[in-house]
C-alpha cells in the first residue's frame, strides 16, 4: 500500500488544495486553467486514497471536458479521472453515472493513438467494478476492444485483453466476443507476450471460456498455429495459466474426441501433460490426466485385468504417433516425472520433519514417527 505521506502536502492542507483546485476546475473561463487543474487533480490522486474521495466532486466537471472539441482537454480530463477511478469503487460508478462512457467509446474510434490508448485504459479500471459491466457490454464497446486487440498499440492491446477478461463474466458478451473474430488477435498476443505475464493468464482463461463454444473451438483450430500457443502456455506459463491452458484442450477434446484428438496431439502436448499430473495445481493434475485419457486410441480401459496406469496410458498415446522410439521416450519421460515426484515427497517429509523435531533430536528419527503417521 502507498502511504498518503508521500504526498508533499499535510493533512492540514488538503481541504485548501481541494477548494483551490475545485475552483480553477468549475469557475475559470481560462481553458488553460481549467487543463491545469485536472493536472493538478491527476497528480494529487496518483497515490493517495484521501485526494480521491476528497475530490470526487469534480467527476461531473472532468467528464463534461472529455466533450470538448480540444485534445488537450479530453487528455487531461481523462487521465485525471484515470486515477480518480482506481482503487475507489464509488468513483468508477460515479464517472460511468456521469455519462463518461459516450466519449470513451468516441475515444476508442479516434485516429489518436494516445486517445486510445487513454481510453482503453480507463475502461480497464472502470470494468473492474461489476456495477459498471452491463452498462459498459451495452454501450458497444466490446466490438471496438476486439479491434484494439487487433491492431492497437501494444499496451492498448494488453489493456484490451484485460477489460474484455472483466466483461467476459457475463456470459452473453462471450458470443459477442466471439462474433467478432477475437480468437486470431487473441492467439496472436499470446504468441508475443511472456509466458508467466498476467496478459497471459487473462488471455489463457479468455480463450478457454471461448471454447465453450464450437465456433471457438473451430476458430482455434483454423488459426495457424492456434493450438500450439494453448500448447506453449501449458508448457511454460504461470500455474493460473497452464490451469487455463490443460483447461481449454480438454473442453476441445470433451465435445468432440474424434475431431480434436490429432490437432492436439500433433502440437506435442504429451511432455507438459505429463509435467501437469505431477507438478500442476490438484485442478491442473485432475485435468490432464483426463486428457491423456483422452488423447489415447481408446478413452477406456482395455480390460479388467490390465491396469490402467498412466504409464499405460502415454506409452499407448505415444507409440501411435511415431513408432517403438517414442514408445521408448515416453517410458523415459514417465521415469523423470516419477523422480520429480519422489524428490517432491521427500522434501515435503524433510520440511515436516525439520518443523516438528527438537535440534538435537537426529532427523532419521523424526522421519520414522512421521511415516508411521
């Protein structure tokens, strides 16, 4: 948390800096008075909580200068209002009350990149209130986030990808989303951002709500190299992400098996599959043993006798692909994951151990009484 000392001025002094500021804002006929300001206002309420609630009253005056005609004006304004929004849920419904959202969505249209980008952004902070979702889904601003996410700046496009995240709650705006086209320049900022950012998560749980519908799933698998981005999150992400990602493959291969099993597979899913079912959140293991379930010739079990381990499972998937030599690397594979997963233990038993053992007590001892728990 920033502390409000931060601020050069004392608590003393607060109301006199408002009623200065409230004043230039309200009563000066000097346009660049007025610019000043909302500056002043923007920088006041950057860190402190205080100067937000002191100077929510100026809402009404600063969205009325997003009207203006001068871009000197709408920036000000906007940015001002920007950091009056954040963390303060009063305000983020106050400004959209105000009528904000109209000139928002001009914004979203204007050949300012800066306007944009601006706008993008406070449609982020503003969407993170669920009071302000529906009026925000109902005022045509999903088409034009989508067309952001496709060819905005780059901090537009992750901005984008957050806001359509926050609206996508509501399940009528998936198929809004979605009629727009959303999958490609989705699948496209996965490809460019890093792997454990928090665009990647957004992006990674957007996509897999996507495919709760077939023509997400068909839209994923048309665009080159679609699954394999899902792939890569599930190899490399976060564990949020990589939960997103086994997620979204397994909607695919649950609502139609026959169509989905090659394009996974073919993306060489196994390795990070495997990693999941020993180093995954209990969500991530749960999910990925049912897709190797899955992916396998059979989704059942050969017979009563044979046991259906996972080494059965993957070595079954594997060797249909290329031969006795993938056989013989996933039994390879299985083997390193068997050893993460012991080494996994025993650190876990060490860590029990140290906690419940005098220092002078040998740690061999402490051992035994906790495995005979």
């Amino acid at each position: 948390m920033e502390p409000d000392s931060q601020i050069s001025e004392t608590d003393s002094k607060i109301p006199e800096i408002v009623n200065q500021t409230m004043e230039l804002l309200i009563q000066s006929s000097d346009p660049c008075s007025k610019i000043q300001a909302a500056k002043d206002i923007r920088r006041l309420t950057k860190t402190s909580q205080k100067y937000r609630r002191h100077f929510s009253g100026a809402i009404q005056y600063l969205v009325s200068m997003l009207r203006s005609n001068s871009v000197e004006f709408n920036e000000a304004s906007l940015l001002a209002l920007l950091n009056l929004a954040v963390k303060d849920e009063k305000n983020k419904v106050k400004i959209v009350d105000a009528g904000a959202l109209e000139p928002l969505i001009c914004f979203l249209r204007s050949d300012s990149t800066t306007l944009r980008e601006y706008a993008t952004a406070a449609l982020l902070t503003l969407s993170a209130s669920a009071i302000n979702k529906p009026t925000i889904s109902s005022s045509g601003a999903i088409p034009l986030l989508v067309e952001i996410l496709r060819d905005g700046s780059p901090q537009a496009k992750v901005d984008s990808v957050m806001t359509l995240y926050n609206l996508s709650t509501g399940r009528e705006n998936l198929s809004v989303i979605l009629s727009e086209k959303a999958i490609s320049p989705l699948v496209n900022l996965l490809k460019s951002c890093k792997k454990s950012s928090k665009t990647t998560e957004k992006c990674s749980a957007l996509i897999e709500s996507l495919l709760d519908f077939d023509e997400g799933r068909s839209a994923l698998t048309s665009e080159e190299g679609g699954v394999l981005a899902v792939v890569e999150v599930l190899e490399n992400g976060s564990p949020q992400s990589r939960e997103c990602a086994v997620g979204a493959l397994l909607k695919m291969c649950e609502s139609d098996r026959d169509r989905y099993r090659e394009p996974i597979l073919k993306e060489g899913v196994i390795p990070g599959l495997l990693e999941l079912t020993v180093q995954g959140t209990p969500r991530s293991q749960a999910k990925a043993r049912t897709l190797l379930q899955l992916l396998r010739d059979s989704p059942y079990p050969r017979s009563e006798f044979e046991a259906d381990t996972l080494e059965n499972i993957v070595c079954d998937i594997v060797s249909q692909i290329d031969g006795e030599d993938r056989g013989g690397k996933a039994k390879k594979m299985l083997a390193e994951m068997v050893q993460v997963s012991m080494e996994q233990s025993l650190r876990h038993l060490q860590q029990r151990a140290l906690v419940c053992t005098p220092t002078e007590m040998p740690l061999t001892k402490c051992r035994s009484k906790v495995s005979s728990k």
